[in-house]
C-alpha cells in the first residue's frame, strides 16, 4: 500500500522543492523495506539533478539506489 500510495503522490508533484517519498521494494518473507534514508533524495529537485550527475557523490547515490531498486 505505501508503494501505491508514493507514486500517487510523487506523480502528482508540481513544485521541484516539495518532499518526496521513496518507494519501498518487497522482499519475499520479509515484506516493504524502504531505501536508506540518507542516499533517497529527500525533495524532488534533488532526484531530477541525478538525471545528470556532477559529482562522485551524486554517482554513488545512484549507484546505491540502483543497486537497491535491482535495476
């Protein structure tokens, strides 16, 4: 239900500096668990500035939530 209840809200965001919620991942036996708060970026701007990365920071966070989201 969080997950739904995430990509409603995020998919409705118009304002790049309000807060986003990170979406959970499912694990077989041991249900939602939710990406580490300190790599999920906390407002949107911040996710969309990963679209192009400028520092060894911002590759390591992608790094670790695509490892995370196994993708």
């Amino acid at each position: 239900m969080r997950q739904v209840d995430a990509r409603a809200r995020n998919g409705r965001l118009k304002n790049s500096t309000a807060r986003i919620r990170a979406l959970p991942i499912f694990i077989q036996g041991h249900g939602a668990k939710d990406p580490d708060p300190n790599i999920f970026p906390k407002y949107a701007h911040q996710l969309y500035s990963l679209r192009k990365p400028q520092t060894a920071r911002d590759y390591q966070i992608l790094t670790d939530l695509s490892k995370f989201y196994d993708i």
